[in-house]
C-alpha cells in the first residue's frame, strides 16, 4: 500500500493564479482532510470529507474548495492565490467506524505552497 | 475556546534519558487523544492514542498519561534516541465530532549525542 500521497511536492505561484493539489489514498477509508501548517505552529484544518461526494468546512476554510468525486481523491482548489496561502499543505485519511481504537488519521508527505 | 497546548516550544535531552513531552486541553468533552511525530519535511506520523475512559496506554518506549481532572496529557519516551528527534503534537477528538481533530502547537524534541 501506498498510503496517502499527495502531488505536487512543491509549487510555486503567482498571486491571483489558480491551482489544485491532490490527494490519493489507497486504504479505503472514508474520512479524509486537509491542512495547512505555518511555522510554529500545528496543524489548522481546511476542509474535510466524510465520505465520497460530500465535504464540510474546517477551521480555516476561506480561500480554498474541495472535491471529493471518487473515494480515494480529495482535491483542494486555490481559486486565486494569496501569499498568506503560502504554506504546507497536508492531506490526510482515516477509517469511520467507531469501533476501531486506532481513529487516528494517515498523512500524507505534504505539499510546499509558495504564493508570491 | 477549545485550544490543545503543549508547554514547552522545545525539550532538549541527552540520549539515553527518558523524554517527558507534556499537552493541556481544554474541552472536557474530548474522548480520544493522540500523540503525532513530525520529522523535518515529513508528514505528521502516528505514534500512540488513549480514549479518555483510560488514564495510561503504553507502546514501544512510549506511554501516554492521561489526567482528565486537570485535562493534561503526556508522552514519555524511554531511552531517548537520536532518531527521535522530532516535533511532537499532541493532538484530541471531541466527542460526536468524529474526524475532526485539534492539534496542538508542537514541542520539538532535541536529542544530544
């Protein structure tokens, strides 16, 4: 298994440019998120998806869309970049049931975001 | 407001010593809580959970320490290694809010030769 991967590993953009970045997980897991990490600090979530053809805002939603068409993709949309988008992006998945002890959430390597 | 902290910005510790990484939340209605690993340019990695009807769990060098009366949370690391050398978040579920998890700010762990 691959996990979860995400392309690009790095891109830069101009302010006002548009671009998306995905994200692919092969674990068949219903749940999956994305993040943004600014140094020194955790992670913030974006948006999240609980299952495939919805999504749902997260804490810091403003700025981004998301699609989840298929299972295992989740996309995350950046309609005009800004610089205070510049940051690393973070996909990650997870199962749903409760009865699994371990909820806890795969990521993936990250997506550097430079906005300029 | 809910917020996950983390006490110290950085824990600098001799190899071979034990490693305490200490995290305060806030909302007493979180029910699951996990310890995340963060190597440089590398993605958050799984390290141990607790649900919040436990007060310890343990892995391999690791033990989380759960104290839901003063809402803290710790991770110990026996035998402190170079390759544990990373940031460290904690991070905590509330419950009915399945997926959503709020991280702390991180502690990142120096391990001295």
């Amino acid at each position: 298994n691959a996990g979860v991967t995400q392309t690009p590993k790095f891109r830069v953009l101009k302010t006002g440019q548009s671009m998306t970045l995905l994200c692919a997980q092969d674990m068949n897991h219903e749940y999956m998120y994305w993040y943004r990490q600014d140094p020194g600090m955790g992670l913030r979530l974006i948006h999240y998806s609980v299952g495939e053809g919805t999504t749902a805002k997260g804490e810091v939603p403003d700025g981004y869309n998301v699609s989840r068409l298929k299972k295992q993709n989740f996309l995350l949309g950046l309609e005009s970049a800004a610089p205070s988008q510049t940051s690393v992006y973070f996909c990650a998945s997870s199962y749903q049931e409760q009865r699994y002890f371990q909820e806890t959430q795969y990521f993936g390597p990250g997506t550097r975001l430079l906005v300029l | 407001g809910e917020s996950v902290g983390l006490h110290l910005p950085t824990l600098s510790v001799q190899e071979g010593d034990n490693s305490i990484i200490n995290c305060a939340y806030s909302n007493s209605a979180s029910d699951y809580f996990i310890w995340y690993k963060q190597e440089s340019g590398k993605g958050p990695q799984f390290i141990i959970d607790i649900r919040s009807n436990m007060d310890k769990r343990q892995g391999q060098r690791v033990t989380v320490l759960l104290n839901k009366t003063v809402k803290h949370l710790s991770l110990q690391i026996a035998a402190t290694q170079p390759g544990d050398s990373a940031v460290y978040f904690c991070a905590e579920n509330i419950s009915g809010n399945t997926g959503k998890l709020i991280f702390g700010q991180g502690t990142t762990l120096q391990v001295k030769p």
